[in-house]
C-alpha cells in the first residue's frame, strides 16, 4: 500500500498529490454542474487524499506546510461549493417567486 515501503514514498506523493490536484481543479470547475451529492463525494475525497498525501511526504520537516497548502486547497473547493449552493438555492426561490420553470439549464 501507499507508504508501505520508503523507497516508493515520494511516487506515492507524487501520485496522490497529481490526483487530488485534478479533483480539486474539478470541484471549482464544475460545482454548478455538479449535484448536491457529488460535491459532497468529491469534497470528502478531497479531505480522505489529504491524510493520505500529508502521511507518504518524503520529507516529513514538510508536513506542515504541505499540509496547509492542501487544506487553503480544500477551503477554496468548500468556498465554491457553498457558492454553488447558493445560487441553487436563489435560483429555487427566483422560480418560485416569479412562477419560471425550477430546471437549472
């Protein structure tokens, strides 16, 4: 597994670090688009890579500031979230209000 072995801690690093930077870059991209249940998965899976990443740094002098970049990382996919529920939500109360359809084209 991840971690297992020293040599292959920095690959692993490297791996996960890669796919959380994609998820990431996926969550603020799309969390219009995304449903209510899926940004919630991708935003757990965002805080799951971050334990993962913060136990495989080679350098373990470097946790702490890896570790602050992840979560400034996962604040901002949380920032947009919440912004996309938002307007989810204004969109709901603006169709009600104004008698227009509720799909959210």
């Amino acid at each position: 597994m991840a971690g297992s072995h020293r040599t292959g801690c920095g690959m692993d690093y490297e791996k996960l670090r890669d796919h959380f930077d994609v998820l990431a870059q996926q969550v603020v991209q799309d969390a219009t688009s995304l449903g209510e249940h899926e940004r919630k998965q991708k935003l757990l899976e965002m805080h799951q890579l971050v334990d993962r990443i913060v136990q495989v740094v080679p350098d373990h002098d470097q946790q702490a500031g890896i570790l602050c970049k992840l979560e400034d990382l996962v604040y901002r996919a949380n920032s947009a979230i919440n912004a996309a529920e938002q307007l989810e939500n204004l969109r709901k109360r603006s169709a009600l209000a104004y008698g227009w359809p509720l799909h959210t084209d």
